[in-house]
C-alpha cells in the first residue's frame, strides 16, 4: 500500500514531469515498474490493468488508481480470508487435524 501510495504521490506532486501522460516516459516507465511491482508482490490481479492503461491518458494520472487498486485488493483478500475461517468453523472436517 506504501509503495502504491508512493507512485501517485510522485505523479501529483512532480505534476510537471508526468503531466503529459502517454507522451511521457518517464510516468511510462514508473507506471510499468510499479505495475509489475505490484504483481510481483501480490500476484495478478485484474484491478491493476485499469489503473496501468488509465495513467496513460493526459491528466487521469492525477487520480490516484495505484492506491485504489491495491486498496480493492486488500478489501478482497480480506474479504476471501473472512469467508475461508466463516468456512472452516462451518465445516469441522475441513480442520487441521494437528488444531483440534
């Protein structure tokens, strides 16, 4: 999240430097980096293809989809994590037979 946070702060406050979108390559290549940096730490998620084809317009690199990614990402992983313990306290066969 720090990091997603870092990449739109960076493009909002070097505003000169990455106002020109798809023209300009340095805001290409930190979206690419951050991009993949972003599946490598959490895996591919749909949620930052949006965000990597949007910071390629003039201007939409001002909206700080990194951060709305990541953060709908975690919404889900949270989301999944609640429903596989709602699901295992359902479920007692499907325990860890070391955990009784």
């Amino acid at each position: 999240m720090i990091l997603a946070i870092l990449a739109d702060a960076l493009q909002i406050a070097v505003f000169p430097f990455f106002v020109e979108g798809a023209m300009s390559p340095a805001d290409d290549i930190l979206d690419f980096g951050i991009g993949a940096l972003m599946v490598h730490l959490l895996g591919w998620h749909w949620e930052f293809l949006p965000s990597l084809l949007a910071k390629l317009m003039p201007g939409v690199d001002l909206v700080p989809f990194w951060t709305m990614a990541v953060a709908n990402v975690y919404r889900k992983s949270k989301r999944i994590a609640v429903q596989a313990e709602e699901s295992r306290e359902q479920h007692p066969a499907l325990r860890d037979p070391q955990h009784p």
